[in-house]
C-alpha cells in the first residue's frame, strides 16, 4: 500500500470492521471526502482483488470514459481501500473476484499427476474467480425521521411497520431496500442475505444511539429475496434472528425473512367495509333496550390446517369459494380463523407465534389471504382473527432474547416464561413492546380488512400467579396477582380499535370471572364480546347424565342465567373442547348412538336460545366424534343418514337465529323471562325470548319421556304455532308433535294468567311462535268474550235472585217462628195455658 494511502486509513475503525464490532459503518466505509479527493473503503471477507468501476458520463467531447481502478488491500482479510480524484464520489461499483480452489480429480494416476506437474512448469494455468458486481451500499445513507424515532420511543406509535422491518425505497435513483431492526443491546447487526451470500461482516446495519434501532439501505433488493438480521451479542456469540417486522416468512420452518413490498391486490369489498363502519355487531350498553335490528352473530371457527388433504395444505384464496358457499348455507354469519400469525411448530396449531406481521406460508402467500378475506366479504361473511398474544414462540431465530438480552419478553423468568409452555411472554409494559402489538393489530385490521379479533387465552394474561407455584411469581405493586401491565394493555389495545370507527369488534376468550371484560368504563378492559367455555362444559357436562338422573343436577343447566347480563357472552364450542382425547361432543353426550344425536340437539338449541351469541368448531355441524388433531382433515362431504339429519337441524337452527331478532337481543332484560325453571321432576325448563313484536316460547324436555299433555304458562292471550321441533321427521323423528295453532286459555300456570297444553317429545326442543290475533279474530273473541260475560250476569242475577228468595223465605219462616215463640212465651207468662187442664172434684 502507497504511503499517501496508509497515512488516510484509521486503522482503529479497520480493526473494528474486521473483528465485526463496528455499529456506524456509514462514518467509515463507502466514499468520503479527504481534501479534494474521495477515499474509498469496503470490506469484502475472502476476497482477493476489488475494483472500482466508474463510470464517468462528463467525459471529453460528450464520450462516457469507463474508468478501472483496482484497490489496494489493506487488510488480508478483505479491506480495501483505494483514491479517487474530486470529492463526493458516488458513481461507481465494486468489482470483486473471490478465488475458487479446483477440485482435484478422484481418478487421478501418478503418471497423471506427474504429467500435470511438468505441463505447470511450462506453462502457468490461469487462477478462477467467482465474480460479484455490487453498489456500495454506504453510499445511500438515510436515517428514520426524528419524529418516527421520538414516537417509536415513547410507545406512543400503533403504525412502526411504516418504517420497521423492510420496506421499498428509491435512494438517490437507485432502487433497494431500507432495513431497520430494533436491538438496543447488541454490539453488532447486520442484514444478511442471498444478496451478499449470508455474511455478516460484509454489511454491518448503522445504529441510532437513541432508539437502539439499526438500519442499513441495500440497493438492489427486490420482492421475495431472503434475509435476516445477524447478530452479535456482548461476549461476542451470534445469532440469525427474524425481522420482527417482516410481512413474510420463506416456506419452511425457521425460514428467511422474505422481502414483502406494498401489496397491489385490489379490494373489492367497498359494500361491505361501508355497511360495518355501522358499527352494527358491537353490542349495545348493558340495560339499553335492544331494537329491533338486532344483529345475529353466529360464529363458524375454521382450522386451516384440517381443511386441506391428507398431508398437503390447502392454499386459503382456494378455499374461500367453497368454504364461502357451505358457511352462508348453513347460516353462519361470519368464520374465525384459528391463529395464522406465522409460527414455527405445526403442533401449536399456531397459539405460539413467532412473527405477528406475517402470515403463515403454509397455506399461501399474502395476496392469497386477502383474496380469502375479499370473497369472504362478498359473499356478506364476516372474517374473524384469532390473535394469540398470551406467549410466544421461544425458536432461536424469534423475538426471545432478541439482542441478547430481554427486548421483548420480560427479563425476570417468573414473569417471562409461561411455565405451561415454556414460552416467551411479552413486557407489556415496555413502550416498544406495546407499540410492537398494537402496530400488529392496526396492521391486520387496515391490510387485511379483517372484521373482528379473538384475544386467546386472555385469562393466562391477567393473572400473575397463573399456573405457577408459590415462590414462582411476583405480586404486583399492590400487592394483587393481576398483571397490571396486561390490563393497561388490553384497555389501550381495545380503544385503538374502537377508536379507528371501523365497525371492528373485540372477542376475548376469558373464564375466570374476571370482572368487567365487556362494555365501557374504567375498569372494564373494553372488549366487546367475552367467550365463555365454561358454559359448554357445563352443558356437556349435565347432558352427560342419564336422563333418570338429571333431576340431581338441574342447576347446571339454570346457573348460567343467573350472570347471563353481567357481560356480553359468546358461548363457544371450541377446539379445547374437543381436545386432550375427550372426543367431539357426541362422545361427551349420553346414550346409545340414537340418543345422542337427541342430547347434541338438545345441546346446539340450548346454546342458540340462551342469552348470547354462538360460536361452533368446524364438524361439529355434522357431529364428528373424534378429537380435534390439527394434522387431521376433516371432513364435511361425507357423512351418516344420522349425521346428514343432524346437519339438517343445525342448518335450520341457524337459520331460524337468523330470520328472528328476539333471539339477538342479548343485553336488555326484557329479551329473556323465565316460565319455569323449577320443573325439575319433569326436567322441562321453558322461558320467552322477545324483540319487540318478535315473541318466542322455548321448552326444552331433557327427560327421556313424552308429555303428550305438557301444561305451561304462557305471558300473552293469543295463538302459538310451532315453528320448531328437533324431534320433526327432517330432523330423524316423526310426525311433528304439535301441527296445529294453539290458542291460549284463560286459565292460569306458572303464574300467568294465561296457558296452553302442548306435546313435548322426548330429549326434544320445542320453539312456538306468538301470533297475536287478527282484528276479525280479535272481534270474534270480543264478541265471545261479552257473551260469556252476559251470560255470566245472567247466571249471577239467578243466583242472586235464588238466593234473595230463599233469604226472603228463612226471613219469612224465622218471623213466623218468632211470632209463635212469643205467644207461646206470653201464654206461659200468663198462666192461661194451664187453666183448661185443671180436673173437677
């Protein structure tokens, strides 16, 4: 190396690039001016010669003059450095040659190889290189906005995947990519890639000391190339992490980051997004009074891994017309998708994500999905996201110990780890950290169009000492076991939502009792919806009973109405029901194979009837008996004449929910009233559902007996037509057990003033209609009703007049008698009775 070039070089920055320690290599490598020349340096790991192309388009007469300048080596390990004339020198590229070591032939003989050695001594075979030409990628310095760096550190800002992660950019004319990352921590980070073939030391990222975040522009990058992110920790280890902030993972477990730019699908769900602004499925205020257009919310959970063929998945976009046409026509009213956030282990069924920016790649790329989420749409079905946030994934490549410390999870291991699991848990108390999962949700809600989150496992979040011992956890700072961190997250994460006046609503899957999940308030955490499994444990659980004896346990079926206005419910049947080998809920019924098919409907109508909305698990429409096993299709197209009948009630059941919005109004007290609740010897239980003019009857006969004479209350005088029987021959029953309008009597029951005499079936759910009556019925029936009054009157001025005789008569006879007393009494008195009975002497 030339004297004038050795004295430029600062060996110390040298040694910092080499030994890969240097976090602000734009200060060093790519050109910089010295006087009025432009000192170039880079560093190529293994590489033998470096050139400097310039192409100068000044040059003499309007000609381009190329110019090649080979670069002195001032490293052995790959630093180059070299001198160009004129300051601010940019217009150039690298031309690098690696040497390629020959492979030596297998076969060779000696008489071969001396034969070679004597040819190489004539003549000197030309050296191999393996060619790269490349910008300098420190030419094309560009640091995130001081504005974005201020918010991304004060936690204030729900939209980081703006500028974090990677994201197309055009520097100077020349196309790439901005990579930023955010590691405070680490010594050293680099983005790597096929594009300068995995090695770290070749492209260190520029640390902004304020924020921790690295960033580095890579010119050349283009759509679906690999990367990840290098990084060195204190005490020198590496690791090849994910970006956090990737749209896009490459397909395969612990795959690259894939580089993901501004999608260009064209919605076609205007109509749809313009009719949800409405904000028509979040819930009115506890105690409002429903209207009349109450909206029905009927839940349809998919998972996508059982939708496609033994052993290949199926590509969502390819699902949506199938699985849009066998939703609508069986009366749901939107599908929620089990968690697809991307995640390492297939077992996990995608509860423990490792990147919640990226969908999984294993049933498409990201158009695929928002095609799925637009023919949803027009088909008028809402989209629903599992979002699982209770932990995350702890593969080497995730978030855990992202820098080398704890970025993300919280570093004390009693608050950090979920010992369930063994998983990483967030530090929702960190402003990084929640903008991270607040920028996650905006990002589905606006990209994806979706309609509505689940927050998993929600109760796993609120409490400290969940599922930990004495001694594994910590109280909070007033000395309680809730985690005060998630509660002000889920608040915050509930108002961004509400806030965005997108007609999004909240589900949280909570069953502590935790006290309030839904509504508005203070102390509520905001949710819109709270899912309840408790309450199909405990039907199951009584409709597990033999019939004889579920007298004994009548209060499992009437306690969930005791609380059934403390929150807006969602009573789900789930995977977690039909996990750990406990079989779908036909197995979980009583009886022999023909009567549990009556529980299950008993079961489904139970949960339609009560107050809340419905959420079913996919198959169990058609009562699939097995245990849900995520690497097991499941299958909708071929079933039993008994399951075929049992899918012919669940799809006129939802369609009945559908057609009658006194079975949507769920948060006034007027929609639901008790006729008896007490009839446990007959195991009958009947209530009303009303909305408006919307009034139905509801008896459910969970004993194994016919009642072909059921006397019951009824709060209206009027007719009632059954409108639903599970015991009907569409249903694999027989005839229907009431054809016939029934007219209410004016004779009381139940404490009404007013009954009717109906045929309740066995293990059967019978659902009549009020009607009032028609003004000429109405004039008939007065016209009767005054008849009978004057007959009434009539009857009552006989008996009146009966009875004022008979009065007059004992009147008549007790004066007579009175009057016969007193003579007889004065005849006595005056001894003139005696006197015509004295004998003569």
């Amino acid at each position: 190396m030339n004297k004038k070039l050795y004295n430029m070089m600062d060996w110390a920055k040298i040694e910092e690039v080499v030994y890969g320690e240097c976090d602000a290599p734009d200060e060093f490598l790519g050109s910089h001016n010295v006087g009025r020349q432009s000192l170039i340096q880079c560093f190529f790991p293994g590489a033998e010669n470096v050139y400097v192309y310039v192409d100068d388009t000044k040059g003499t007469r309007g000609r381009t003059v190329k110019e090649e300048v080979k670069m002195e080596m001032a490293d052995e390990t790959g630093f180059f450095a070299a001198v160009l004339p004129g300051i601010d020198r940019f217009d150039y590229k690298y031309h690098i040659e690696y040497p390629v070591e020959e492979e030596k032939g297998e076969s060779d003989s000696e008489d071969d190889a001396d034969e070679k050695k004597t040819s190489s001594l004539k003549k000197k075979k030309p050296k191999k290189y393996r060619i790269r030409d490349i910008r300098d990628i420190y030419n094309f310095r560009q640091e995130i906005a001081e504005t974005d760096e201020d918010r991304f550190l004060s936690g204030a800002d729900n939209k980081t995947y703006l500028y974090m992660g990677a994201h197309k950019k055009s520097v100077k004319n020349v196309r790439g990519c901005m990579f930023r990352v955010w590691a405070p921590n680490a010594i050293r980070v680099s983005v790597v890639g096929d594009f300068n073939e995995w090695n770290g030391l070749e492209t260190p990222m520029n640390r902004r000391n304020r924020s921790g975040i690295f960033e580095l522009f890579v010119p050349g990058i283009e759509e679906g190339d690999n990367y990840k992110f290098e990084v060195v920790m204190h005490g020198g280890a590496k690791t090849m992490k994910a970006d956090p902030y990737c749209f896009m993972q490459e397909a395969k477990r612990d795959g690259a980051s894939q580089v993901t730019y501004e999608s260009s699908y064209d919605w076609d769900d205007a109509k749809w997004m313009k009719e949800r602004k409405k904000a028509a499925y979040i819930p009115k205020e506890q105690g409002e009074k429903d209207s009349d257009k109450a909206i029905p919310l009927n839940i349809y959970e998919v998972p996508l891994s059982s939708c496609g063929t033994e052993g290949e998945n199926v590509n969502i976009a390819e699902l949506a017309d199938g699985l849009a046409k066998y939703v609508k026509n069986m009366g749901y009213s939107h599908v929620s998708l089990m968690p697809f956030m991307e995640y390492p282990d297939d077992n996990s069924c995608g509860y423990h994500p490792a990147l919640f920016f990226a969908p999984t790649w294993r049933y498409g790329k990201p158009d695929d999905y928002k095609r799925f989420v637009d023919k949803m749409h027009n088909a008028g079905i809402g989209v629903i996201m599992q979002w699982t946030i209770t932990d995350f994934s702890n593969i080497e490549s995730g978030l855990g110990g992202y820098d080398g410390t704890s970025i993300y999870e919280y570093g004390d291991y009693r608050m950090g780890m979920d010992p369930r699991t063994g998983m990483f848990i967030f530090d929702k108390k960190r402003p990084e950290v929640r903008e991270y999962l607040l920028s996650s949700l905006r990002y589905w809600a606006e990209a994806y169009h979706i309609d509505a989150f689940v927050f998993s496992d929600v109760t796993g979040m609120l409490y400290l000492d969940y599922y930990r011992n004495p001694g594994e956890w910590t109280p909070n700072m007033y000395g309680g076991v809730e985690n005060l961190d998630t509660i002000d997250f889920l608040k915050e994460a509930n108002r961004m939502l509400h806030d965005m006046n997108d007609g999004i609503f909240t589900i949280a899957e909570e069953s502590s009792g935790y006290s309030t999940v839904t509504g508005k308030g203070e102390t509520s955490l905001g949710f819109d919806y709270k899912a309840d499994p408790n309450f199909t444990n405990e039907l199951a659980d009584y409709l597990s009973k033999d019939p004889i004896e579920r007298k004994h346990y009548h209060q499992e079926l009437t306690d969930s109405t005791l609380y059934q206005y403390c929150e807006n419910y969602i009573l789900p049947v789930t995977h977690s029901h039909l996990d750990f080998g406990q079989g779908g809920l036909y197995s979980r019924v009583n009886g022999d194979e023909l009567t549990k098919w009556e529980n299950l409907k008993l079961l489904f109508a139970y949960q339609l009837f009560h107050v809340g909305k419905m959420s079913t698990f996919m198959g169990q429409e058609i009562g699939v008996s097995d245990s849900f096993d995520a690497g097991k299709r499941i299958d909708l197209n071929t079933y039993s004449e008994s399951q075929q009948y049992f899918k012919n009630f669940i799809r006129d059941l939802n369609r009945f929910y559908t057609k009658h919005p006194a079975l949507s109004s769920d948060t006034s007290e007027e929609g639901f009233k008790w006729v008896d609740e007490n009839a446990i010897e007959s195991n009958v239980l009947s209530f009303v559902r009303k909305n408006g003019n919307d009034e139905l009857l509801v008896l459910f006969n969970f004993a194994n007996v016919d009642y072909p004479k059921y006397e019951t209350g009824v709060p209206e005088d009027g007719k009632y037509q059954e409108m639903l029987c599970s015991a009907d021959e569409a249903y694999g029953g027989s005839e229907s057990a009431n054809p016939n309008l029934i007219l209410a009597r004016d004779e009381k029951c139940n404490g009404f003033d007013n009954s009717i005499c109906v045929h309740l079936k066995p293990l059967s759910v019978s659902v009549f209609a009020y009607l009032p009556y028609t003004k000429e019925e109405q004039g008939i029936i007065e016209k009767r009703k005054a008849e009978k009054i004057r007959i009434k009157k009539e009857e009552e001025q006989k008996k009146l007049m009966i009875s004022d005789a008979k009065e007059k008569i004992r009147e008549d006879i007790k004066s007579e008698l009175e009057k016969k007393i007193a003579e007889a009494e004065a005849k006595i008195a005056s001894g003139s009775e005696y006197k015509g009975t004295k004998k003569k002497k």
